[in-house]
C-alpha cells in the first residue's frame, strides 16, 4: 500500500502546526500520527497547543479516521493547552466532528477559516512559536 495524502508536523516553541492536504489513507494518516507521537513526546510533559490546518484537507478514508481518532484520544490526554483548527469550508468541520469526536474532546478548542486568526488566538492562550 502507498501513502495517500500530504502532511507536515512541526513543533515550534510549543507549538504543534499540523497540515493536511489532499485525501489520506490509513497509512499516510498513521505516519502523521507517529510524527506527532514524537514531537509531543519530546516535550517531556510541558504544555503546547495544536494549529491544525485543514485548508487544504479532502477527505480520509474509514480506516484513515480510526487511526486519527485513536490518537487524538492520545493527545487530549497529553499536556495541550488550546487546539485551533483551521478548515476552507464549515463541511470539513462538520465531517471531523463526525468522524473524529476524539478531536472535539479537548476543552479549549475553536475552529477557524483562516490561518492568522487562529494563530492569534492560540497565542493569546499562551503558545507561543519561537
């Protein structure tokens, strides 16, 4: 099986910026997960928060929202302070909810449709890029 689906995971500060693009499979989404797994882990515990930018997000197949909602399970239990998740249209949103309650678990938690409000926000929550 090949991966399908492009992603970024960077940390930054404490800062986790998260991008999706295109359509993912459950291979593509379980390297992502692993990705994030590590860089939350390298945190040793201190708080972050999460920019997760959908813009540019298709879609994920059954299998490829399991994975994912298995390990938004596994970060709503880590140290996050804020989640701020991006989307181009309120559909994708709609669809995550979903497909992904794990992700709407987390207690301080907005979606955006632009990148610089949700940068402001999650800044004025205390996360900060470096």
């Amino acid at each position: 099986m090949v991966e399908h689906g492009v992603y970024s995971v960077v940390l930054k500060g404490n800062l986790l910026s998260i991008t999706l693009i295109g359509s993912f499979n459950e291979l593509a989404t379980k390297s992502a997960c692993l990705q994030i797994q590590a860089k939350v882990d390298s945190l040793n515990g201190k708080a972050f928060g999460v920019l997760f930018n959908c813009t540019d997000y298709e879609g994920s197949t059954p299998a490829a929202h399991k994975v994912s909602n298995d390990y938004f399970s596994w970060v709503n239990k880590q140290n996050c302070l804020a989640w701020a998740a991006v989307y181009h249209h309120a559909i994708y949103a709609e669809m995550a909810k979903n497909e992904q309650p794990a992700m709407f678990e987390c207690q301080n938690r907005l979606e955006f449709y632009d990148i610089e409000s949700a940068k402001l926000w999650l800044a004025n929550q205390s996360v900060v890029a470096c």
